[in-house]
C-alpha cells in the first residue's frame, strides 16, 4: 500500500473522484468548503482550470501543514467557450446539443497544496460525439444526473457510452481526475 509523507485529503465533493482514489487503495479523507470560482474571461481554459484550483485549495491554508490538500477543476471547452456544469434541465439540453457532431476539450486543473505551497498542473483531453439525436438527449437528462457535471454529461455514463466515438489523451481526466499525471506529481510526498 501506498503511504504519503502526510495525511491526503480529497477536498471535493465528486463522488467520481472519490471512485478513483479509492480504486487505487490509497487512505484519504474527503473535506468540502465553499471556495470562489470566479475567473477572468480573458484567460486560457488551461489557466481556468488551474486557477479554480488554486483557489479551492486556498481555503484550506489551516490544513496544508499537516496534510495534503488534493482539488480539483474540470472544464469542457467547445470552440473556445467554456462550458461549466449546466443550471437547469434545459440548460444540459443545450450544452449536449453544442457538443453532438462535434469534438470538444476536457480540461482539469488539479492542485496539491502542502505546508503553503501549491503544486499544480491541468491535463486536456479531446473527445469526439457523433450526433446526438434529440430523443436520446432527453432521455438522458430525464434520466441521468447531468447538473452535477462540466459539459452536463459523463463518460462513463450512458450517453457517453453510445455517443463519444474516441478520445485522445486521458479517459479518468474527462471523468474528473488524471489519474496517471496526479500519481506521477504525487511521488515526492510519497513515504
């Protein structure tokens, strides 16, 4: 089992991120506060992601003595427009249209903040959808849980299932969390 240098604390509430730490088998706890999410609309979605990040970590200066505070920022971007994760039904419907026929990027910022320092990076990842017929988006809507995430849809559920057609770079990072590239900035706290 891997052991860290200090306690690793997942701050974020995406029960998909929690999914792939704990199919690692690494020890974390998960621990939530309200950070802003503001950001420029003059900056890279690369910096976006990385931003947000920062700034969800920043909260938890109380904490980064003694452990390591682990964020995270995932962004879909569609010909240059960021895409967040939808308000309404409605919303989600609209999005899901924007990237039917289309190839769009996933973008996340991720942040290891330990004794006041961050280290932080994004990952990107293209991902092609054929066309999405009207039917199958709603049914996806009405059925699945789209609200709670960037682009309003995720690859492992359904409608990324039957609608993303390839991906080129990381799956887990278009699920929320790059794997592979967080293990790698993670080694140096390793015991």
């Amino acid at each position: 089992m891997i052991e860290f240098s200090h306690p690793l604390i997942l701050a974020s509430g995406s029960p998909r991120r929690k999914m792939l730490l704990e199919s690692l088998g690494w020890e974390f706890s998960i621990l939530t506060r309200e950070a802003s999410e503001y950001f420029p609309q003059d900056l890279h979605p690369r910096a976006i992601a990385v931003l947000i990040s920062e700034n969800k970590a920043k909260v938890y200066d109380d904490l980064s003595n003694k452990n390591i505070v682990l964020t995270a920022d995932t962004l879909v971007v569609q010909e240059g427009e960021v895409l967040g994760k939808p308000t309404s039904p409605t919303h989600a419907i609209e999005m899901l249209q924007k990237l039917s026929s289309s190839t769009h990027l996933v973008i996340t910022g991720v942040t290891l903040f330990n004794k006041g320092k961050f280290r932080s990076f994004s990952v990107e990842t293209k991902v092609n959808f054929r066309s999405l017929t009207a039917k199958e988006i709603s049914y996806y809507v009405d059925n699945f849980s789209p609200l709670d995430k960037a682009g309003a849809y995720g690859i492992q559920d359904w409608i990324g299932k039957i609608g993303i057609t390839s991906i080129e770079g990381d799956y887990y990072n278009v699920m929320g969390l790059p794997i592979s590239r967080l293990y790698e900035e993670l080694i140096p706290f390793m015991k």
